[in-house]
C-alpha cells in the first residue's frame, strides 16, 4: 500500500516578495524587514536601466531610475545592499538576464569582501535570455552573443559555486504574454535545450561535469487561474523535463532529472477594478503549484492584491506573504504525499497536454530550435495570436472575470476607498540623488585603474576567457554598470528584435463591430483628407510590449496607418517620428510607473515642435490622481490593460482625432 | 509667372522639418478645397527645381535588408556633409485599408539631425502602383535635401513604377537567389541601373550571386550608349560596399547629366501619368483620346511639369471628348426624331 500519511511534514518552499526600489540603501531597510517577518529568502528587483546596462545618468534613465527595482551601479552598491545581510547565509534569487555576468561578479565580489566563502553561497540568478526576445525586452546584444554570455555564466557557476542556480529558464512571462500552457511547456522547454546545447558546445565544462550542469537548470513558472489545468501543467513540466535530461543528455543520475522550479503566480489576471478580489485570484492561482507534492514549486512569489493598480508598499507585501503562510503552516497540506497520484481524471489531462507540448516542441526543433524560431518570429507571432484570442474572449463573454466582464456592480472597496494612492510611489528626487551618488563615486575612484580593468575586459572576452571572471577584475576597480556594458556594446553590437505584428491579423470574432469602426475611419479619412495616421510609441525602457502590440495591429486591422517602432524609445524620438510621419494621434504605452515622468518629457519635445495640440492617448497602469497631477491637455484618454475591449478603444480614437479637426462626425457622409 | 506657394517656402528650403512635415502633409491632402494649395505648392516646386539632386529609388523583396542598408547609406552621406531626404513606402491591407509603418525604427539617425528626414507611406488600393501623389512627395524631398531615397517592396511591377519616378533604381537582392535574374531575362521587370546583393557576409552564396549577375549584365546590355548595369556586393551588418555604392550612384548621375537628364525626366513623367490615367479611366479612357501613343503626344504637347498639371491636363481632354460623344448622341437622337 502506498503510504497515506507523511511521517514528517514536508518542508515548506521558499517564501519570497520580489522587491527592490529607490536606492540600495532603502531596499537593504526593506529587505531587512522582510526577512525580519519571516520571508526565508531575497528576490531582488533591479531597476530598468540596471537591467538594459545603463548608469542612472544616461538619456534612457530619464524617469526610470529606482522606479521598478534597486539602481545597481556598482560594487559599493551592492555591499550597501548586503548591509548586515550576512550572504553566506542568504539565499538571494537575482532577476538579471542580459548584463547577469555582470551582476553576478558584483555580487560574489560583495560576498567575498563579507569573507563568505564562494562555493558556499545559494541563490539564482534568472539569466534566460531567450524569454527577452519574446516578452520581457529588456535584451542588448544579438541572440548568439547573449546565449554564449548566458552559457559563460553557467559554465562558470557550476565549477565554482555549485550550490547556486545560474539560470532560470522563463515560462512565466511566456504565459503573461498570453501563452497557452501547451506553449508555456515547449517553449520553455525549447529554451532549455538550447542553453544546455550552448554550453556543450562552449566546452568550458568537462562531459564529467556536463550531468551537474543539466542538474542546475532550474525553471521559473507562472500561475494562473485555472489551477486544475496549471496543476496538470507542473505535473507535465515534471514528465517531459525527466525525459529530456535522460534521452537527449543521458543523464543516469535521477536527483539530476528533477524538474526544479519557482513560481510567480499570474500577474496577468489581476484586475483594477474590485481589486479586493484579487487576493482570491493569487490564492487559486498558487494552489495550482502547490497542491501537487509530485511537482510542487521550490520557492514562491505572489504579487500584491493592489498591482494593477501600481506599485506595492510593504503592508501589500506582507498581506501576500502572510497568504503563503498560512497555506504552508497552518493547513494540513503538506502532511501528506501527493494527492493526486492515481487520479483518471488528472492522468488524462496531463497527458493531454505533454502529447500536445511534445509536438510543438519537435515542431520547434525542426526549425533549428529555440534561438531560430525566435529569430524567424515564429514564437513571437504565435504568443500574439495567443494574447488576442485571450482578450477576445473576454470581450465576448467566453472567459468569465468576476468584477470586470460580470457581476461588475459592487460596493466600494474600503481599501481604496477615499485613498488618493493605495500604493507607493517612488519620490521623483530619487533620480537626482542617485546620479550625484554615482557621479560622486566616479570622482572618487582611481580613474587608470578602472581604464585597465576595462580593456582587460575586452581582452579577456578576446581571448575566450570566462566573462564572470574577467568581470570580477572590473568589480573591484569601480568599473560601474553602464561602463561594463558599453565596453560588450562596443564588441557585440546591440539587438532589435522583430516586434511580432508584422504580417498578423487578429481573430475577426466581433466582425461587426470591427467593420463599423472599419467605416466610421473611412469616413473620418475623406474628412481629414489623409488616412489616419496613429503612432504607438513606447518611451523608456519598459520592454512589455504586448498592449502596444495588441494595439497596433488591431489599429492596422481597422484601417488605420500605424507607425509602431518596437520598444527603448526616447522622448525626444518619439516627438520626432511624431513629427516627420505627420500623424493624426500618439500613443504612449507605458507600464514601469515613470508616466509621471516621461509623458510630460513627450508633452515638451512636441510642443518644441509646435505639436502641442496633437492629442495623446496613455496605455498602462497610470492612476487616476497622476493623470489630473500631470494636467497636459493633449492628453485625451487613459487606458489600462483591464480595458480588452478594442473595438471601443479604436472608436473612441477616432472620435479624439474628430475632435481635434474640428470634425463632426454626426454630419451626413 | 510667379506663383505664391501655400507654405513658407523660406523654412522649407532650409530643412526645418517643421516646414517639411507641413507641406508633406498638404500635398499628401486629398480633400478639394485644398487642390488649389497642392497645385500652387507643385508648381512652385517644379519651377524652381534645384540642378544637381539626385533621386534614387531602393527596392527588393521583404527581409533582404532594404532598411538597414538605407541606414549604413544615410550614415556615409551625412558623414560627406550631404542631407537625406527619405520616403518609405509599404504595402497597406487590401481588406480595412490600414497598415503598419514599421522601417524607419532600422534607419538610424540623430533625431536632432536636421538633415535627415524619413515619411512612411502606405501603398494604398492605387493600381498603378505607387500614387500620384508620390510625385509631389518626391519633388517637395528633392527641392529640400541632396539626396531623395524612395524605398519601396516588390519584385516585378514595382520596378516599372519606381523607374517612372526616380533617377537611379537600385534592386537589392537576397544572396543565391535567382529570382531577380528569370524576372529580367523574361522581362517582367526593368533592369535597375545598380544591383546590390546585401548580405555579403553570407559568404559563397553571395559571392556565386555576384558572378552569376556580373556575367548576366554583360549579356544583357544591348546598346552601346546605354548604361551598363553596376553589381555591387554590400554587408550592412559589417558596413561594407557602401563607398563603392556611393561611388556608383555618382557615376550614374554623371551619366544622365550627361544624356539629357531632363528630357529623361519629363519622360517619366509622361509614362508615369499614362499609368495613372490608365488606372483610373480604364480602356475606354483610352480609346477615347485615341490610345496610348496619342495620351503621351497631349502629354507632350501641354508641357506639363508636375503630375497635378498633367493630370489635370488628361483630365480636361477625356472631359471634352465625352462631351462631344454625348453631343454626336444626342445629334443622332435629334435627326432620327
């Protein structure tokens, strides 16, 4: 008989709050608290310049430093950061992909000054370059040189600090994309393989050595609300990963085969509206990941109740940890074996799924892999198709969200009641203080040693030296962020990746609703005497650039002309191309909390140019308050990525730009 | 006679894109109540040509490398203190009429450089190919920078319509592919005056390429006195080829400076006009002015300048002929009462 009861409680995964913000300094008091309240471990949020490889002081950092995560300039703020942290003791999970060798030298390099030892140390560092192309954006070299860099990094780790995870391949922000879970589980497991190839074929690592580095890989999941499915999801993961490491790396060893992962629940799903709700949602969504003992997550994030609404304070943190708790230490759950061994029901519906992910993995593998179908666009267009069907059939009713496609009425939520801000904002003067402490940093360091320590880089890399290695040197001199990357620009190059929408056509499920907003921009174009002209801009370096994505296209599909130039724009470019392509509205996707910042940056580099009245409508989370703070007239509209219903958003634009023409759009045709 | 532009035609001429965006914006403006402002801005424009511009029209297939070639071209003029001026044009959908206007993202420059001006155009449903009003685009670009680009997808009729509306066509062609030579050989498509197979870092495909093409050129060339085609192998990724490039698109200026670049230019124009009109009025407009030799000879006759003073000369004609259809109609009707 299998046994029914565990003799002793499972241990609990890790709990952790991915978190990091405004300075080293006030993270460190952050992360201090955290830990003082029973988080067991650290994730760390770097900001967006740190990770696109820029210092606070470059033109990109315009409103972005300290804003979604810690600024990470150098190695004196990274031993701020570790303030009587002790690292040796820590188990620290970095969310760093392209500049993470980087990242990782500055972090052994603190632990090393704290005399930890560095074989000893624990954490993970994300590292999956892949997953950037397709989602997150914020990649800087072209796809072969980041995969080498990512295989460097792993190489490294395992013949150095081989209790430490040097990658996390990504399925998470494949699913917040709009991935299928058959997608979720090929794609991820796609990328997987092709790391692993990578670093065989780099040959850093002995074939003695190669079963451990397969034993290292670990994977970082999402989860969403459908938790029977995303259960079954895990279990498969837990299957194909097994028989991955076995057929196609014949690794003996099954402690090696063990499918490792963490998870971030959905943050996809959260809504704005009756945000209360969504402490319900982060709760199903982790039960899916933790119920099965089979498969369960290794460590776990949840995001805040109030996400979709901005940035989380402590208090939304704690709430979400205290979630875990009681899951962990006050149920029975983990007094028993896996619940659902056995199951018909379960069995089938795994099966289902690893049938479907095995054929579109091979399907993947035909192509050349993961690296060629990103770089064909084949994912990438599959995830928008995705996406649109998800948002579609919201639209239509098919997916039921309680509080938002129905039950919508409801009374209001004391925990925004009368709040003007049920969230933090980080203090704008953050910036300015950040550029003085790095540029008082550069004063003080010795300027030869840091010239050195750079061309012995570039040497280095050369010379097929270990980049974690090479980049430790740097560490110690004061090299800081921006200059590290610089220095790999100048030898690599820099990436655009193609942005998806070419070629696309969403699913014409309302079609006669698109083909009134197909005529009703007919008819605006007669009046205007030109075929309406939109820009989607997204300013900054905020690289979510689904809604842009979803936006254009649609746009494109109801006659309008879109410009749409991928992501990392600056203010200044986008008032430009706003200008040169004599288009009739702009709009501004943003989603990294600096609106409050790069909208009126936009507002002035048109006005410059005698634009000011050309209306701008916002995509992003971009609360109510901010929208009145900024007062810029041009600004006609807000949207938030609870609002799926595009058809209604294409028919408001073209009223705006009716508006602007003094265009009535009533008058007889 | 003098014409009174509708623009300031001062702030143009100096490259303030403020200026330049304005009046794009105006000649690209269907509306009637504005035809009277695109016509005096045409003229204006086409009377007080500068010598000396040069218009070049890029095209090939998506994916060749168009963009990025333009990109590392745009880099070699502004670093020979020569200004860009740059319409791209893409296909647009047949079904709701929209498009997406991506390439100008892979044409780097300053955004502060005021000599560098890029508008993407969508194709529209015209089918003759490019618009009418691509013409005016092109004189406006030409009267304000050194250098007018004309970037265009397609094989095949796109090529007849780009080599009505510029100077020098260039066809960028993707390595080892043989399409473009069965295209020329068969006659689908004019042979461009320069052919670049980008990519050159792609090796041996691109090297067989450039032979293959080199040999086909020298057959190809019938007359003497014409201009012998100029292959050309470039790699935008490692910024190769770009200064023989350039050196090419001199020499074929030179040529044509050198034939009677002027008379070539009202001639494309008349061909381009015959497109048009045959686009709009069909057959029937035809045979009502008596066939296409017949359109060109009015053409010739009226002397037009623009593409609106032409048009509306072709126009005019079709109008007097369908009167006097009617009027012989209508004298049939009355004799037979």
């Amino acid at each position: 008989m299998t046994e029914t009861r565990l003799k002793e409680k499972d241990k609990p995964w890790l709990m952790r709050t991915y978190s990091g913000y405004a300075s080293a300094a006030e993270s460190n008091q952050l992360y201090r608290s955290n830990l003082a309240k029973g988080q067991t471990g650290l994730s760390i949020a770097f900001d967006l310049p740190t990770q696109t490889g820029y210092d606070s002081d470059h033109p990109f950092s315009y409103g972005e430093v300290g804003k979604l995560g810690v600024p990470m300039r150098n190695l004196e703020d990274m031993e701020c950061l570790f303030d009587q942290i002790p690292m040796a003791q820590m188990n620290t999970s970095m969310t760093i992909n392209a500049p993470a060798a980087w990242l990782f030298a500055l972090y052994l390099t603190a632990a090393s000054r704290q005399n930890a030892n560095i074989a000893d140390l624990r954490g993970t560092l994300q590292n999956d370059i892949l997953k950037e192309y397709l989602s997150r954006g914020t990649y800087i070299f072209p796809p072969a040189i980041s995969m080498r860099l990512s295989a460097e990094v792993i190489s490294y780790a395992v013949r150095n600090v081989p209790k430490w995870n040097p990658i996390n391949i990504c399925s998470y922000h494949l699913q917040e994309s709009g991935a299928t879970p058959v997608q979720e589980l090929a794609f991820s497991l796609a990328n997987a393989i092709a790391v692993l190839d990578e670093v065989k074929k780099l040959g850093q690592v002995t074939d003695a050595q190669f079963p451990s580095v397969v034993g290292r890989i670990s994977f970082f999941l999402n989860a969403g609300i459908r938790f029977v499915e995303e259960m079954c999801k895990v279990r498969a993961f837990d299957t194909l990963w097994d028989r991955i490491c076995l057929e196609r790396y014949h690794v003996q060893d099954p402690k090696l085969r063990r499918f490792r992962y963490g998870i971030q629940v959905n943050s996809l799903g959260l809504s704005d509206r009756q945000p209360e709700n969504n402490v319900a949602r982060i709760i199903y969504e982790m039960l899916g990941v933790v119920l099965t003992g089979r498969a369960r997550a290794r460590s776990v994030q949840l995001p805040a109740w109030n996400e979709a609404l901005g940035l989380p304070r402590k208090w939304d943190q704690q709430w979400s940890l205290r979630l875990q708790q009681i899951l962990a230490f006050e149920t029975d759950l983990l007094e028993y074996p896996d619940l659902f061994e056995g199951s018909p029901v379960i069995a089938q519906k795994e099966k289902e799924l690893t049938e479907a992910a095995t054929a579109e993995l091979q399907k993947i593998l035909e192509m050349g892999g993961a690296v060629a179908a990103i770089e064909n666009g084949y994912m990438k267009r599959r995830l928008v198709e995705s996406n649109a069907i998800r948002l579609g059939n919201i639209e239509n009713g098919q997916q039921t969200v309680v509080g938002v496609n129905k039950f919508c009425d409801g009374e209001l939520s004391p925990l925004v009641e009368g709040m003007e801000r049920a969230f933090l904002t980080v203090d704008d003067a953050v910036e300015a203080e950040q550029i003085s402490t790095l540029q008082a940093f550069r004063q003080k360091r010795d300027a030869a040693k840091v010239e050195e320590a750079l061309d012995a880089l570039k040497q280095g890399v050369r010379d097929g030296r270990n980049i974690v290695e090479v980049s430790m040197a740097c560490a110690e001199a004061g090299v800081t962020t921006g200059e590290w990357t610089d220095a790999l620009r100048a030898m690599f190059g820099e990436y655009r990746a193609p942005t998806g929408v070419d070629g696309l056509s969403l699913p014409m499920e309302t079609k006669t609703e698109n083909y009134k907003v197909i005529e009703k921009v007919k008819k605006l174009n007669a009046r205007l005497g030109r075929n309406l002209k939109i820009l989607i801009g997204k300013p900054g370096l905020d690289g979510h650039s689904n809604g842009a994505e979803q936006i254009a296209v649609k746009a494109r599909d109801v006659g309008m002309e879109v410009v749409y130039e991928g992501i990392r724009l600056t203010p200044e470019q986008i008032a430009e191309t706003a200008l040169q392509e004599g288009v009739h509205v702009i709009g501004l996707s943003i989603l990294s909390g600096s609106h409050t910042r790069l909208v009126p940056e936009v507002s002035r580099c048109l006005a410059q140019r005698g634009l000011s009245d050309l209306p701008i409508v916002l995509g992003g989370i971009i609360p109510e308050a901010d929208v009145r703070q900024m007062n810029i007239p041009a600004v006609k509209k807000v949207y938030a990525p609870k609002d799926y219903q595009l058809n209604q958003i294409m028919w408001e634009i073209v009223d705006i730009v009716a508006a602007a023409h003094h265009i009535d759009m009533a008058d007889g045709d | 006679m003098s014409i009174s532009p509708p623009v300031d035609i001062t702030a143009l001429l100096a490259g303030r894109k403020q200026a330049v965006a304005y009046a794009l914006n105006l000649l690209e403006d269907r509306r009637p109540e504005v035809a009277s402002q695109v016509q005096r801005l045409a003229a204006w424009l086409s009377q007080n040509a500068r010598p000396g511009r040069h218009v070049i029209g890029i095209t090939g297939p998506p994916g060749v490398g168009k963009s990025s070639m333009i990109s590392r071209l745009v880099e070699y003029f502004r670093k020979h203190q020569k200004t860009i001026g740059i319409i791209s044009i893409d296909p647009s959908s047949p079904k709701s009429g929209g498009a997406l206007l991506g390439d100008r993202i892979r044409i780097r420059h300053r955004p502060d450089d005021d000599g560098v001006f890029i508008r993407s155009l969508a194709a529209g449903g015209h089918l003759g190919g490019l618009s009418a009003n691509i013409g005016h685009l092109l004189l406006l670009l030409e009267a304000v920078y050194d250098i007018t680009i004309l970037e265009t997808v397609g094989v095949g009729q796109s090529e007849t319509d780009i080599a009505h509306a510029v100077d020098t066509v260039i066809s960028v062609i993707h390595p080892g592919s043989g399409d473009m030579l069965q295209f020329m050989k068969s006659g689908i498509m004019e042979i461009p005056h320069i052919l670049v197979i980008n990519k050159a870092d792609c090796g041996e495909a691109a090297a067989r390429s450039f032979y293959d093409l080199k040999n086909a050129m020298i057959y190809m060339a019938t007359d003497k006195d014409d201009w012998q085609p100029i292959v050309i192998l470039t790699s935008a990724s490692q910024n190769k080829g770009f200064d023989t490039l350039a050196t090419a698109l001199d020499q074929h200026l030179s040529w044509l400076t050198a034939h009677d670049i002027a008379k070539r230019r009202r001639w494309q124009l008349w061909q381009s006009l015959l497109a048009f009109f045959k686009a709009e009025y069909g057959r029937f407009g035809s045979r009502l002015l008596g066939g296409e030799r017949q359109i060109l000879k009015i053409l010739e006759q009226s002397d037009a300048s623009t593409p609106d003073e032409g048009m509306r000369c072709l126009y005019d004609q079709v109008t007097a002929a369908m009167r006097r259809k009617m009027n012989m109609v209508e004298d049939k009707h009355i004799g037979d009462s």
